[in-house]
C-alpha cells in the first residue's frame, strides 16, 4: 500500500487503541489491533463512483495476492450484498468494517461510500490499525459554507483547499457569492472573462469531485422587473450552466427591497423559464432582504414563504445578523414562512471587525434543530486557512448535533490543522476567539481561559502575580516563534503570518511590562526606563503590521490578538506602573513617555461660559452660568483614559453617574463599549465624539443641555475641560 499521510499521522501513539474520528459517527464500535498500515497492502474487490475510485487511488496501491482485501460499494451492488442489511437507510450514510485481513465500506449512495472511505483514511492514519465497526449517516441535509463575506474574496487556490476540506470532512454544499465580486454583485449581468470563467469551470469539477454541490449565487439588488433585466439573469445562468453550475441561489441582503412582490415574481419567472426548462437544475435559493428577525416587519416573510415556489429555500441568519442559532429561532422563522430555513450563520466571517480573527470554538447553537432546517452553513473569514478552525466543528456539528462537543471538536481541529505544532496552534487560536465590540454584538467570551484565570486568582500586581503572568507572556512568545518558524513552509502560517507577528509583539510587551512592574517594586528605575523603551519599540512595530496589505487588496487589515483580557490588562498595567514612575519623582528624558491629550482627572466642563451641571434627580445634566456653591461635586467630572479601548470615560464625581452616548445619564451598566469617548482639541477647545457601539456622532449642545449631533466635526469643538484647581 502506498499511503499520503494524514494530517492527524504521527500525533497518537502507535500503541492507540482509537482515532478520534471527525465528525463524530453516529455509531463506531472499535476492537483490537487490525493490522500495521505500514506492511498492509490490499486488494481490491467491487468498485464505486469516478471520484472515490480517484480518492482510493491517492491514498492506495493494489496486489492481487495482498493480505488485506478491500471490498468497496454501494447499495445494490453486488460486492457488497452480504451487508446490505448493515447499510444505514439513510442519504449519504455508510457501513465501515475494518478487521484483521479485510475492510468493507458500503455506502448507501455514492456519496455515502465517498464518505465511508473518508473515514477509513481516518482510522488509518497512525502505525497500528484498529478494528473497528462503523455506521453512520447525516443527520443534518446540507452541511456547508457560504463565501459570503465582504473584503478580499477567496482565492481560486484557496477554493480548491477549501473542496477538498469539505469531502475530507464530510460538507456537502458550497455558496460562491463574495461580496466584492463583480461579476456576483456590483455587474452582475457582466459574463466571467474567458479566464475566469475557465477557473470557475474548474472549481465546479473541484467541489463535484469531492461531493460537494456547487451553488453559484448573483446579487442582482432591485434590478430585477424589467425584461431587459430578467433576460441579462438568464443569460448569467445560461453562462453559469455551461461552465457546469447547476445549482442557483439569488442574493436580496443588504439593500432597500422596493417590493417583496417583485422579488417573488422574478425568482418564481427563473424557476420558470430556467430551472424548470433546464431539468437538472435543483431548485434555487434566495437570501432574502429581511434575513433575521431584528430586520423584520410587516409581511415581507408572510408573502415569500406563502408566494414562492415550493422547493425554493429562504436563507436566515438567526435573530439578528451575527447570532447562533436554537430551535425557538428555527420555530420563528418556519412559522413566517412555512418553510424550513436555510441557515446563514454568519460566524466566523469577521468582517464587522476585521482587525480579530476568530478561530475559537463553535458554541451556543441547539442540538434540536437538525431536522427543522433545510441547510445548516457558514459564512466565513476572508482567511481562508484560519477559517478551517471553525469550520472543521461546523462539519462536526452538522453530521451529528446531538453528539456535538464544542471544545473537543476544537481540540481535533488544532491537532488536525497544525500536526506536531498543535500546542503552539492552540495557545494562538486561544488569543483570538472575541471580535472587538460591535454593532452585531457578536462575542464569544472563552478567550484565553489561563489568562482571565490569573487576572481572577490576583487582585494586586505583587511579586507572585509578576512572576505568573511573566511566565504567561513567556508561553505565548514562544509559541508565537514556533508559529513563525513555519513561515514558507504552513499555508496557515503564511495566510495569517501578521496576525502570529502581532502576536508575538504582543507577549513581548506583557514581558516588558512585568519588567516595569518588577523595576518599580525594587526602586530600580534605570531598569525601568530601559523596560519601557523596548516596549515603546515592540508597540511601535506592532503599529506597522499590515495584513492584506498587497497591491489591490480591497480589505487591509491592522491585526489585534487576545483583545479581550490580555491586550487591556497591558495596557491598563502600562497607564498605572507610568504614574506610579511619575509620582516617584525620578529623573527621566521630558519626551520618554507620549503626552496624553487629557491627563486622567477630575475637571470642569463648559460650553459658551457655562457649566455641565448635575442637577439632582434628573435624567440628563444640564449647562448652568452659575457655579453650584452648595455641592461642587455636582459641576466636576472625572475624566478617564479606559486602557481597553484607548477611549474616555466621562463621570459625576458627586454620584459617579456616567454619560452615554447621547449626553443623558446611563441607567444601564456601564460599559466601555458603549460609554466611552474620543477627544480631540483645537484652538484650544474640545470636540467630544461618540464610539464603539454608541456609532460616530460629535456632541452638541442646544445652550441648555448636551445633544448627539451628525458625523461631521465642523462647529464642534465647543467644549472647555478646565481642571478643577485652574478655574478661578
């Protein structure tokens, strides 16, 4: 036998008694030793489909006299007769025996044995091969991804990998519809160019080959009612056809719908006039404009499920945007429209918040909404390596929901993606799990669990507290080297080498100030003026990595890791062991440490010669001539640099109430991604403007109370921030 090694080869002791197999089969009953892969070589009996006859030969070599026999097919075959009654009755299911001197793989369909072999390429990926009794079939229909996303598409390479990552792990379904292609969006009636319409000829056989059903989708937005429109659609899909697409999905996302009524008669006049002419065309999908239950209203849905064609599936993506998905979401929707949705899960795609990757688990959707979906699919990263991360639980989760285990199918997914680097690989998809706030509200809280555990176990920063968290940043650089060792030779490492970089800049800092920190416990301030130098040049080169940031990129990316507890607890240590440095009354170089805009204080704030005032047991301050001579606290302000979000806090020093982001005190918690603000200055005035979550709109002011204006800085800068000790 000649076999291609696994991803997961060489990871498990030759003494295993078990692969874990992925996704998880419905049923796997192992024995004992079945024979060494090494010495096996097999022969072949009974035969199957052009793409896993093209499989086995990758992966094996046939003697007539070999020990090993092979016996492959599908239901009704002859070759496999003897198990016809072991054979799942399911779609795409299968019966796998592995034993001393003979394998057996039966598929219920052709897909079904393609999927059977994918499994035994599994159990034979360590020395000593096991026994071991399979059955197994999706509980899930379609399982795939949606290249959905807007920034740089995909690149055909990247596609090609992608196909073959779907039939390794069982996806069946692939949407081509990236924002930024023109030919699917922006001109969408435009044909491919005879280039890259040969490439996508390929990639149709590509994701054929490894049993995947290549969906070819086009966003033609409100262009849809005339019948010059309807024949440029149908004259795409004629295009599309020839190059081997036959299976179509129409994009309605992101516009202003001028009529649901139209969209239904232009999808249900392709049904017509293409899918149903053509014949072996499947019935087609459609994203629909009011794709989650936070954008819908009135009887858009109503009208879709109960006007379009049966067989036409309505995508969804949850209640909101970027939301996971449980069975009273699934109820929701099917009581809209009557039909079983197409789920768009719009995780991990990033980008909302292009600056964090997110490879961290999949959690937080139902078990029990398998049979109450018609697709259960992903939308993605524009890395497409990093994304393999999450989409190798995708796979999981869909083929078997109810066996699903979040952080184990995670664990299988670094081994399997980074073999013999999956520790350094783990410790670096730990550090990028959260995306930074955001209008989606899309967080995933699980980000470097050893971390936050430190961060819980020491409320002060003391000698042991330094000493753990320096051993902490110590683990991180390293793994962060290793990663980058791998440069030319991991694909993963060279899609995302910014990304490890940032990475390793970013352990580097958290070394250096555990350096401060310890200088300044010890009074050596030389070593902490050196320690904060070589953090200012690790920040400095940190600032100029870009990702994406080649000739054309339509997206560049600034990368961030660990931007949930790691990044602001450097930060924020910085910000406290400098003013304690300050406070010491050492001598130290005027320009050593950056001028912050506004020093953290307590201040008065004014608008044409009056005051911001509290007034007690109103909702909103307001602006008063007078000086409050009974409770000063009442016209000052704290005023505080957050670390975190490099943002300003703006607090009642009397009640420690807060302002939001429309100049109103906050009766909700306070949070950093909503009640935090950027300042700027000129002329010697201030210019207050909203962030994070709160959007981008400058303060104004009425003469008697603070107000949210536009976007626009012009006649902004109104405000004075006198501290309290220079006002008169």
């Amino acid at each position: 036998m000649v076999w291609a090694v696994m991803a997961l080869a060489g990871v498990f002791p030759a003494n295993a008694q078990q692969v874990p197999l992925s996704p998880v089969p419905r049923q796997a009953e192992w024995g004992t030793k079945a024979f060494d892969r090494a010495s096996a070589v097999c022969r072949l009996s009974g035969t199957a489909d052009e793409a896993t006859m093209a499989l086995l030969g990758k992966h094996f070599s046939f003697r007539k006299r070999a020990k090993v026999k092979l016996i492959v097919g599908k239901s009704g075959d002859k070759a496999v007769a003897r198990w016809k009654d072991r054979i799942p009755e399911k779609a795409e299911g299968y019966y796998l025996c592995v034993e001393p001197g003979k394998i057996v793989v039966a598929g219920r369909d052709d897909a079904g044995t393609f999927y059977g072999v994918q499994t035994l390429l599994q159990v034979m990926s360590q020395p000593e091969v096991m026994s071991v009794t399979v059955t197994d079939w999706p509980m899930t229909v379609q399982r795939g991804v949606i290249e959905g996303f807007y920034g740089n598409p995909w690149s055909f390479e990247n596609r090609k990998s992608q196909f073959e990552f779907y039939g390794a792990n069982k996806m069946n379904i692939y949407i081509y519809g990236p924002k930024d292609d023109v030919y699917h969006h922006s001109r969408w009636y435009t044909p491919y160019p005879e280039a890259e319409a040969h490439k996508m000829q390929q990639l149709v056989k590509c994701a054929t080959d490894n049993k995947v059903k290549f969906v070819w989708a086009m966003h033609p937005s409100n262009a849809i009612t005339s019948d010059a429109d309807k024949q440029k659609a149908l004259d795409k899909f004629e295009q599309m056809y020839s190059l081997g697409v036959r299976a179509f999905a129409i994009f309605f996302d992101d516009i202003s719908a001028k009529s649901v009524n139209d969209q239904v008669a232009y999808l249900n006049f392709l049904t017509d006039e293409f899918v149903n002419k053509k014949g072996d065309v499947e019935p087609m999908i459609v994203c629909p404009t009011q794709y989650n239950k936070g954008w819908s209203s009135g009887d858009y849905l109503s009208i879709m499920g109960s006007q379009l064609y049966p067989g036409i599936q309505i995508m969804w993506t949850g209640n909101s945007v970027c939301d996971m998905i449980q069975k009273a979401d699934t109820d929701w929707i099917y009581g809209q429209t009557g039909r079983k949705p197409f789920i768009w899960l719009n995780y991990p795609v990033n980008d909302y918040g292009q600056h964090n990757l997110l490879m961290g688990p999949l959690v937080d959707n139902g078990r029990d909404v398998y049979d109450q979906v018609s697709a259960f699919c992903s939308n993605p990263m524009q890395y497409a390596e990093a994304s393999k991360v999450v989409l190798y639980s995708i796979a999981d989760y869909a083929w078997n929901p109810e066996a699903f285990e979040p952080y184990a199918a995670w664990e299988r997914a670094i081994v399997s993606l980074m073999p013999g680097h999956a520790g350094a690989f783990g410790i670096f998809c730990k550090s990028n799990v959260d995306v930074a706030p955001n209008t989606h509200g899309m967080r995933v809280y699980e980000e470097t669990p050893e971390f936050k555990a430190l961060m819980a176990k020491h409320a002060a920063l003391d000698d042991e507290a330094i000493a753990e968290y320096t051993a902490y940043f110590a683990r991180t650089k390293a793994a962060a080297e290793e990663l980058l060792s791998l440069e030319g030779k991991s694909e993963m490492v060279d899609e995302i080498k910014e990304f490890v970089q940032c990475f390793d800049y970013q352990a580097l800092r958290g070394q250096k100030v555990m350096e401060m920190a310890k200088a300044l416990a010890d009074n050596a301030l030389a070593a902490f003026i050196a320690a904060y130098k070589e953090y200012k040049s690790a920040s400095e080169a940190a600032g100029k990595l870009i990702s994406r940031g080649f000739q054309g990129s339509i997206q560049s990316v600034i990368p961030h890791t660990a931007t949930l507890y790691v990044e602001p607890f450097i930060k924020s240590t910085l910000l406290n062991t400098i003013a304690q440095f300050k406070k010491s009354g050492a001598d130290y170089p005027a320009d050593l440490f950056p001028v912050q805009l506004l020093e953290n204080g307590t201040y008065f704030i004014k608008v044409n010669g009056k005051y911001l005032t509290n007034v007690a047991g109103s909702r909103m301050p307001t602006l008063q001539a007078e000086v409050d001579n009974i409770n000063e606290g009442r016209q000052r302000w704290v005023i505080t640099l957050e670390p975190s979000v490099d943002r300003y806090s703006i607090k009642n020093e009397w009640d420690k109430r807060y302002l939001n982001e429309v100049g109103n005190f906050c009766h909700n918690s306070y949070s950093e991604d909503w009640n935090t603000y950027i300042l700027s200055r000129t002329d010697g005035k201030f210019a207050i403007r909203n962030a994070g979550n709160g959007g981008s709109a400058y303060w104004t002011s009425d003469g008697t109370r603070l107000m949210r204006g536009g976007n626009d800085s012009s006649g902004k800068f109104i405000f004075e921030i006198i501290p309290v000790d220079e006002e008169p």
